[in-house]
C-alpha cells in the first residue's frame, strides 16, 4: 500500500483519470456510502434495541430462577411397585397427582447461595394465580409475594415505579404493587382497593404504587404483594415458597452455575438467557438478516465500481499504450487503477460515515411510543464505534477487491497491439 500511493506520477494519474470522469466516479461513491450508511444505521438500530432488551431483561429478572418444576411424565405407583418384575404395565384413566411447587428448606438454600462468590444475593418468593377485581372489571394476573426490601436491594423495585410509594408495603400488609398494564386494564389507581381472588381465599388489597418495568409480558400479569400476604392467598404457611431469584455480578456465568444448581439441589435452576431463549432466537434472525442485506448492498457497490474501472480502461487505452511505452510497468499500471477504486472506497466510506451517525442521530430523537416485547418511548440507537470501523474496513476491503481484477487486466494490456490498431 505505502509504494502504491509512494509512486507520485501514477497517483496523480490516477486523479486525472477520476476527475476526467467524474459522473461515474460519484456514482461509484455514492453506492459505497449508501451501503456504509445502511450498515451503520440498520447495525445501531437492531443491536440497540436487542441492548435496551437484553438490559431490561438482565436487571428486571433474575439471572438464575430456582423452582420446583413437576414431572411431566411421572412413573405411577404400579410400574413402581412392579419395577422389572413386569414384562407389561397398563394403567388406564391415572389420576395426576396435585403437584406441590414448594421448595423444601428455601431458607437454607439461600443461605448456601449467598455465600458463592458470583452470587450477588437472593431472594425468596411466592407466586399464584389469582384474578382481580375492581368494579365490574375483573383480569387474570400473576401475585408475586416478596420480601420487598430485599428484592428492592436486589432487583431495584424502585426505579420502576411511576406513581405511588412501593415502600408502604412495609407497614400495609395487604398492599399491591400493580404492572401498568394490569392497572390500565383494570382502570386502578392508587389508593384504590380491589379484590383479589385464589382458589383458596378472597381478599380486599390496596393499590400502594404502579409501576412500569417496560417489558410488556411483566407489566401486564405481574402484581407484587409481600411474601407473608402472598403465602395467605395461598392459605399456605409462613415457610412455603415457590421460586428464588439470584442476581449474579457476572451474568455470562448463568448458564453454567444454573446447571451446578440444579445438580446440586435437584430443583429446576433456569438461567435468564434459557427463560428468554425465544427472545435470543428472534435476535439471531435478525441479524442474520441485517447482514444479508448489508452485504447485498456493497457487493452491488462493489459491481458498479468494477464496471467503471472496466469502461475507463477501454476509454484509456491509448493513454496505457502511452504510459508503457515511455516506461511505466505492468505494476505500474495495476496500482494505477487500484488506486482509482482505493479513493471511491476511501472517500465513499467516509461518507457513508457521516450519514450514517447522522441518520441514527436523527432516528435517535424521534419519538415511537411502541409497545410490543418491550415498551419504547424513543428508539434505542447503539453508537459502538466498532459498526464504523468495521464498515469503513468493508469499503476499502470491497472496493479494493472490485478494482483489483480491472487493475490485472490494464497491466496485461500490450501497447504494440494497442498502437497497430489505431
């Protein structure tokens, strides 16, 4: 590269000939800088949003949920009792046993728990079905019963919360935390009382706090009780808990440490990448896709520069015959047109830079209020200066890949043959 732009007579050659040319020549960087500019954007916009997910996702759940998950295919009494006596077992119309979710000696569990070094705590909890009731509305949702300020310190309950004061669970027992969705739905507000109704029992509750995690599923089926309330809609007792949620200070050791769990606990341990797994598919598609179209794009930039290179070489035919005939070589000659793509990927790439961080800056401020998987009052734009890099890398690697075969074929050019021809 340093002798290629070393070599003062070719590039100034090599200016003349873009210059002399100059419709072709922007044409050839304007589809470089389109290609860099969708690249940068459609980049920042898909991996931005995956990170406004995967950030709402890693500091609204748990990193790893342990619960008791019941058989699904469980062995009835009479294969049991049989064991390999029986070459046939046929049991008709099995009743299913009513699974218990109860995870035995939680306290304990958890006490192990925060003692692991990556283990940042965690917390108990309690969780029903139940369907609530304010005036002649009524809505299924799921109560979560927690100790509040452990799972405040933990998973940072406050910071959601958009009207009311959570912390009044502390003195009120029978106190919600309603999901906006769920609090929309109902047309609660707080300070309300609505009923809340198990197959066990029915219970007044007062609205104390709403809030908004901006995860749709959370907000409209999740309401929060504390534990002690949650455990007598249940009408279980004060030892009874279904989950424990542990936050992690390295979340990218989930998937390993939930295994250990359940290997050592032989309860269900999920990591928060295998409860969204569905999420993480959906952001493999569309990556794949991003890319597609990106390299769709500058492989067409890449013809069209290769097509130019193609035409000024038979317009400067003459102009080669010259050149080698008064003692520039076949390098010579190929750096020349190397150089002719070098500067449209250069400069293309450039601009491509340019628009690009203005578009996502301009797309940045633009307000979408969508709710879908997530709540989005304004898109959430990736900046990483990587994504301009790596597409101002392409340009240069592209167009120098599309000049490089019209370079080889200038040098070949005989100019004994060119000469006797005119």
């Amino acid at each position: 590269m340093l002798e290629i732009l070393a070599n003062r007579p070719v590039l100034k050659i090599a200016f003349i000939h873009l210059w002399s040319k100059k419709r072709q020549t922007i044409v050839a960087m304007l589809g470089v800088m389109f290609g860099i500019t969708v690249f940068i954007f459609q980049a920042g916009l898909i991996t931005g949003l995956q990170n406004y997910m995967i950030d709402k996702i890693i500091n609204n759940s748990p990193h790893i949920r342990i619960y008791n998950d019941p058989e699904k295919d469980p062995v009835s009494l009479v294969e049991k009792a049989a064991g390999k006596k029986l070459g046939l077992v046929v049991v008709r119309n099995q009743k299913i046993k009513d699974g218990d979710k109860k995870i035995r000696n939680a306290n304990g569990i958890i006490k192990l728990l925060e003692k692991m070094p990556n283990v940042l705590g965690a917390t108990p909890s309690a969780s029903t079905q139940s369907i609530l009731k304010a005036g002649y509305k009524q809505i299924p949702a799921t109560i979560y019963g927690v100790e509040v300020e452990k799972e405040d310190a933990l998973f940072n309950l406050n910071k959601d919360i958009i009207a009311g004061d959570f912390r009044q669970m502390k003195t009120i027992n029978n106190g919600l935390i309603l999901g906006l969705g769920v609090a929309q739905k109902l047309g609660a507000k707080v300070n309300d009382i609505i009923s809340v109704s198990t197959t066990n029992a029915v219970l007044d509750m007062k609205v104390l706090a709403i809030s908004q995690t901006g995860i749709t599923a959370i907000d409209d089926n999740r309401a929060y009780s504390n534990l002690r309330m949650a455990q007598k809609l249940m009408n279980r007792d004060m030892l009874y808990i279904t989950d424990i949620s542990i936050k992690l200070r390295k979340v990218d050791q989930a998937d390993q440490l939930s295994e250990n769990l359940h290997n050592m606990f032989g309860y269900k341990a999920e990591s928060w990448k295998e409860a969204n797994a569905g999420i993480f598919g959906v952001f493999k598609i569309q990556n794949i896709a991003t890319y597609l179209v990106i390299a769709s794009i500058l492989i067409v930039a890449g013809f069209g520069i290769f097509n130019i290179l193609m035409m000024m070489i038979y317009e400067k035919m003459t102009d080669i015959a010259i050149l080698k005939s008064i003692g520039f070589k076949n390098r010579d000659i190929r750096h020349l047109f190397l150089i002719e793509a070098l500067v449209i990927g250069f400069i293309g790439g450039l601009l491509g830079l340019a628009h690009g961080y203005l578009a996502c800056v301009i797309a940045s401020k633009v307000e979408v209020n969508v709710k879908g998987l997530v709540t989005l009052d304004h898109l959430n734009i990736n900046f990483d200066p990587m994504f301009y890099l790596a597409g101002f890398a392409f340009a240069i690697v592209s167009t120098a890949l599309a000049g490089y075969f019209p370079a080889r074929k200038a040098a070949r050019i005989d100019p004994v043959d060119i000469i006797r021809g005119h």
